[in-house]
C-alpha cells in the first residue's frame, strides 16, 4: 500500500518553502503539482522550470477544460437568451466569442461572462481545487494500492484570518488528508528556508509583487496594480483585451476585470484603464502620487525587505 504525498506548487514563496521541507524530511511517494490558470507571469513559468531542475523534482503542469461548458453556454446564448428576448445583436456578439482558447482563465470567464470576484470568487475552485481533485486525487482514490493521500498545502496563518483559523491538519470529504506544515511560519522564515537551501524565490518578489499568482489577481491591491502596470503594461495590455472579450460574453455586453467597490475614490468595477489611473494617485485618490510617480520601474522594490 502506498501513502501518496501531492504538493501543489504554484512558483510562490510558500509552496516553494513546502516542496524545500518535504524534500529535506526525504519524503516518500512525492508528487509535485502545479495547477495552470493560463493567467500567470512568464517569469513564474520560468521559475518553475528553475525550481524542477534546482530540486530534481518533476513539477506537472494540470488544467482544465471548459470546451463543454462553453459549447453548452452557446446552446444557452441560442435558445435561452432568444427567448427573454435578448437583442440579437448582443447574441450575435456573445457567439462569435464563445469558443474555447485553451487559456484556462479566459475559457473560465467565457463560460460565466464575467470575471471572478472577491465575492464570487469562483477561479480558485474552479482552475485549481477541482482539476487538482479530479485529475490527481481520484485517480489515487480509485487505485487498489493506494493507502493515503496527503495533500500538503503551503499556507500560513497571517495570510487571513481564515487561514488563522485552520488547523494544521484535518481530513477532507473525500478522505484526502490535508496537511499545512508551514502554518505557523512567518514570511522571513519562508524565506530564510529558501536560503538555507541555496533555492533562489521567485523574481517577482523583488519587482514589487506581494503574490506571484494571477497577474494581476482579482484581489490585486492598489500598489500592486500600480507595480504591475509601471513594469508589465503587457499585462495590462492582454487583460483590457480580455475584459473587451468577456464583455461580449455578457447579457451586460460587458464585464470589468475589477468588480465594482463603493469606497470612496476607488473606480475599482469601471474599466482596467481607470483601475490603473487610480493606482498612481496618492491616498484618496484625488492626486497623483509624485513619489510613484518618479519610479522608473527598474530598482529592486519588496514588500518582503528583500532588496536590502
């Protein structure tokens, strides 16, 4: 009987340091998984190839496929949408973009048309919990041989409150065994293990990025979009053209990237454009931030202290 030990790596600090401290208790039966969105930075795919060769771990690349889903949503666009009396136009519009692109995170958006949300927050269950559940742990689960499943997950308490309240370990519906080894560790800690491995974290951490998920993600704050926009407008670029996309996906006939926020000077649910804009005034958002406004986007900037 085998006990099998999936790491989901994703080319953060934190699923790094997991992977590193698996490797240093010479675990058994490892599996490292990396779950696709489509939506990340060139930089985190190249990190990932790094990570693979610096550890001799093999990192498998999942994702899903929202090819049904979308053929389904056009037989919805036909037939539903017709009968509610939808303007053809706009059905028109929503079927000549409702065909799958093998992005993950497109192919998503285009199914629901519209983009995840703190609210609806969708985009982690559907690009990473369910491809990793169905296309790694039921096959174990199925398996005669397999006795456990541990699922290390690289998450630490003062990330949110919610992961404050998690325990260290604890078993899913499924019996997959969760298991969070890091839990009580700090960032420096995080990367001080990097260290002490002679593994380099990712690059991104020291071009003014707090997370090196989705770029930019759905929770992006105000300095990130900001750092995101002054050193990849190519970023910004592809997702004002997905915005464009999805839009025609809708009954709205548009869709922001940022769901809509009523606080006060925050233009958060209006276009990227305007999101970006907003991200370089100064608090409040009346001015332009004069200090941001100097950087050039070439020096080591890190919310981590890493560039000291």
């Amino acid at each position: 009987m085998i006990t099998h030990n999936i790491i989901s790596v994703s080319g953060g600090k934190d699923s790094t340091a997991t992977l590193l401290l698996a490797l240093e208790r010479k675990i058994e039966s490892l599996r490292a998984v990396f779950a696709d969105t489509g939506h990340e930075h060139a930089a985190t795919y190249d990190y990932l190839e790094y990570l693979a060769v610096e550890t001799g771990v093999k990192i498998e690349r999942i994702k899903p496929d929202f090819s049904a889903r979308i053929e389904h949503k056009r037989d919805v666009v036909c037939g539903k949408w017709r009968n509610e009396g939808i303007d053809e136009s706009i059905i028109e519009a929503a079927l000549s973009v409702l065909k799958p692109t093998g992005n993950p995170f497109l192919d998503l958006c285009l199914w629901k048309g519209r983009f995840p949300s703190t609210r609806a927050r969708f985009c982690t269950q559907e690009l990473k919990v369910f491809p990793i559940q169905q296309q790694v742990f039921e096959p174990l689960l199925n398996a005669v041989d397999t006795q456990d499943i541990i699922s290390w997950q690289g998450v630490r308490a003062d990330e949110s409150m919610a992961r404050a309240n998690l325990p260290e370990s604890d078993e899913a519906d499924n019996g997959v065994i969760n298991y969070r080894p890091i839990l009580c560790w700090t960032a420096e800690q995080v990367f001080e293990f990097h260290r002490k491995h002679k593994v380099k974290w990712n690059p991104l951490y020291e071009q003014g990025m707090g997370r090196v998920g989705c770029m930019p993600c759905i929770n992006c704050n105000k300095a990130e979009l900001r750092e995101i926009a002054l050193r990849f407008p190519e970023e910004i670029e592809r997702v004002k053209e997905w915005e464009r996309i999805v839009g025609l996906a809708s009954k709205r006939s548009a869709s922001t990237f940022f769901a809509p926020n009523t606080a006060p000077g925050n233009p958060m649910g209006t276009t990227l454009d305007t999101a970006v804009e907003w991200s370089k005034t100064a608090r409040g958002g009346r001015q332009y931030d004069l200090i941001a406004a100097s950087d050039n986007g070439k020096q080591c900037s890190s919310a981590y202290g890493l560039c000291e």
